[in-house]
DNA sequence: CGGGCTGGTCTCTTTTTGGAACCGCGGAGT
DNA sequence: ACTCCGCGGTTCCAAAAAGAGACCAGCCCG
C-alpha cells in the first residue's frame, strides 16, 4: 500500500505511471492498437499468464482505457480502447520512435505508415504558441492549477517533501 | 528468465518496455529531467527502497541511458542522463499530457512552458511527409528492414506465433 | 453424448520487492 | 586522536507480485 499512495501526487507523469507503469500493462495496450480484442489472444500473443492477464485486463477497464463487452455477433467477449485508451498512442509512439532510434540495430522492425501518404507518424514535442520544437532544455515547469487545490486539502502536509 | 526474451523480439515498443517497464524506472527518469543526480536524493523524492534504487540506476547505466560519474567538486557520486537518456523526454511528455487530460481533475499540476516564450509544450503525432496531425487510425505498421535481419536468424523459430 | 472452444478461477512455486540494519569511506568538529 | 555524520552501497529477511498449470462452467458442433 505503498506504491499505489504516489497516486495522490500532484503530478502528471506520476499519476499515470502508477497505472501503466509495470511489466504488462503498455505492452497490452500495444496488443490492443493493434487489434487484439479477446482474451486467450492477449494472452497468446503476449505470454502473459491468465492470472496476471485476468488483473490488467481488470484494472484497465476499471480506470476507464478498456471497455469490456460482449461481442455482437455471439457470446465472446471483446476489451476494446475506449477514447480514453485511444489517447495513449502518443506514449506509444513516443516509445517506439525511441526504440527504433537506439533499439533496432537492424533498422526499425516496423514502418508505422501514414495511410495514402508516403510519409511515417513520429511524436514530436512542440511549443502551442510559437510553434517550434521543443527539447528537455527549453522546458521550464511551473505551478499549475492542480498543485494548488492539492495544497489545500488536509491530508496533504505528510507527503511535502517529495515530489 | 520468460520476460526478459521479450527484448529479443523485433518490436521497437516491445525492446524498450523491457528496459523501461517497471514501478520505479520512469519515475527515476522523472527525477533525473527534474535535476535529481544523487542517490540519497533519488531515495528520498520517490520513496523507493535502497537496494531497488541501486539495481535500477545500475541497469540504466548498462543501457547507457544514466552515465555514473563522481562530482568534480568533489567525492560524491552523480547520476546524469546521457544524449541517449536525454530522448526519452517525449515518452514522459506524453505521458504528462495524458494525464492532465485524464488524470487532474483539478487541472494541470504543472505547466511545462516553453523558456522565453508564452506558450506550453505539447507532444503531437505528426506524418513526416505531408505534416499532419495523426493518430491512431491514420496509421499501418508496415514491415520495416529490422525485421527481415530478424527473420534471417536461426533462433526466431520458436517465436514465430508471437508478435 | 463427447469434444473443443471460450473466459475465468484456484493453488502452488518462484521471483521481485520493501524495509531496515549494517559497512567503509571521507570530512568536520572538538 | 576520537567521535560523529552524511555519502554511496550491500546484505538479509519478510512480504508482495508474478508465473505455471490444473481446473471449471457455459456454449456450440458433430
């Protein structure tokens, strides 16, 4: 119980690596953009065990990424993206662009197409004034909105050393 | 000895999962692009036990993300990132944006604005042929030459069901 | 009726973590 | 010289998480 207290943190990176952040969770989610919908092919597809799977699957319908429902056409049962689940794909590009850039010796193991364009989707972090591209460097954090409503709640004053 | 075989197959979000997925790796590269160098320092912004944070700035340093070296001033120990450790920044901004969309409630925690400039810094998935904004759907993995090497190998055999 | 598929559960073992004590080193104070 | 402290680091043990595989009920098909 105390890994999952980061979650009160007031940050937004924190916040979500408590979700996503252990061994099965994003790879998942890649299965899941990539089409996986049904359960034994999560778990072939993956090597995932049953149990493990059974706890993510549950977990990521729980926070609202997956939507657990049974197909139209009969009676199994599909976990599909919800648009929730939908705006991860960035951090998976973001992965992946990493990957293919330190990762992949041989060249990158998959293009991933722009469809009925020549091009390829890569993440890029820029600025929505100016527009420019933005490195780690240019970046400066500052207090925001959410820092100062978790200021003031009570059960805050424990935790302010951390960050 | 099962999950770390996952690094062998030719997947760029799979390879770096591997490295990167787990509890506590993310939030030390957090850290890191927040200015934490020191070990203690590490120890006592995440809350992470001793022996875990020494196995983990160890494998990061073996990947070369994390470069260990002793202070110039003096005798104590500094973890800083490397150019390599330093491109992972857009995983964690996007990371960030997901979560102040979807996980602050009360608003942005931080704002990461753009030095000298009004504006904030955003991830985008962008084609880079004809520039525009992608997501999800607008994109086809194609087989890339980092497959082909890796079918060229004896030992892909065994694992030909998984992707 | 039997077999195979489905998603899901249970139990046992192994691996990974967390927590706290301990260590050697170098510096500062006295 | 002796102690005290902070530093990075290690070791040990208990607790939590993960892996492997058997097992189950429901369903459809033959």
């Amino acid at each position: 119980m105390r890994y999952e207290d980061l979650a009160d943190l007031p940050c937004s990176i924190t916040r979500p690596l408590v979700v996503l952040g252990d061994r099965w969770t994003l790879l998942l989610l890649k299965a899941s953009f990539a089409g996986v919908r049904r359960f034994n092919a999560f778990q072939s597809a993956l090597g995932i065990s049953r149990s493990r799977l059974q706890d993510r699957l549950g977990r990521l319908v729980e926070h609202g990424i997956l939507e657990r429902r049974t197909a139209h056409d009969g009676d199994h049962v599909e976990y599909r993206l919800t648009a929730k689940g939908h705006a991860l794909y960035p951090i998976l590009m973001a992965i992946r662009d990493w990957g293919d850039t330190y990762m992949a010796p041989d060249g990158p193991p998959a293009h991933y197409r722009h469809r009925d364009c020549t091009g390829e989707a890569h993440v890029q972090l820029t600025c929505d004034a100016c527009g420019g591209t933005v490195t780690a460097r240019d970046v400066a954090p500052e207090p925001g909105p959410g820092l100062q409503a978790h200021l003031g709640r009570p059960e805050t004053a424990a935790e302010q050393q951390r960050q």
